[in-house]
C-alpha cells in the first residue's frame, strides 16, 4: 500500500438541477458557463431532465460557484 499525499487527480462531481433550459442553445449556454469556472472538468447537461452534472477540482471551487455560474447565465438552480 502506498500512500500519496498529494495526489493531483482529485475531482467532485455534484448534480444541479437547472430551471428555465428550453433547448439546445440553453444547454450549451449553462455548460459553456460551467465549464468556465475556474477548477471545472466537465460539464454534462441533460434537457430532458433539467440537471447538469459537473466535475470540478474541489481545491478550486465548490459547488457555490458552479450554481453562481448557472445563475449569472439567467437560470435558475432549484437543487
Ligand atoms: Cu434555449
């Protein structure tokens, strides 16, 4: 067993659930938005059901920021 202290590929990934995406175009707006945040991985919206999930270094962000992020792009986060 070795131990590592500073292991670099630590990542979260938390789930939003997003009000007011319509269409295509909101989805690429909220992960663009997302995605932007600096410490994001990645960002997958689902329309279908109103959530994007994020992944994102917690060292750098958290999930304030991503829902910051999604709010400033005129959506609102409900959970
Ligand atoms: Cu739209």
């Amino acid at each position: 067993m070795t131990s590592n202290a500073s292991s670099p590929g630590h990542e979260s990934t938390i789930v939003l659930h997003i009000e007011g995406m319509t269409c295509n175009h909101c989805r690429m707006a909220v992960e663009r938005a997302l995605l932007n945040v600096p410490g994001a991985k990645s960002a997958k919206v689902d329309l279908a059901a109103s959530t994007a999930q994020v992944t994102f270094d917690p060292a750098k962000a958290g999930r304030d920021e991503m829902v910051r992020a999604v709010e400033e792009e005129g959506y609102r986060v409900s959970s």
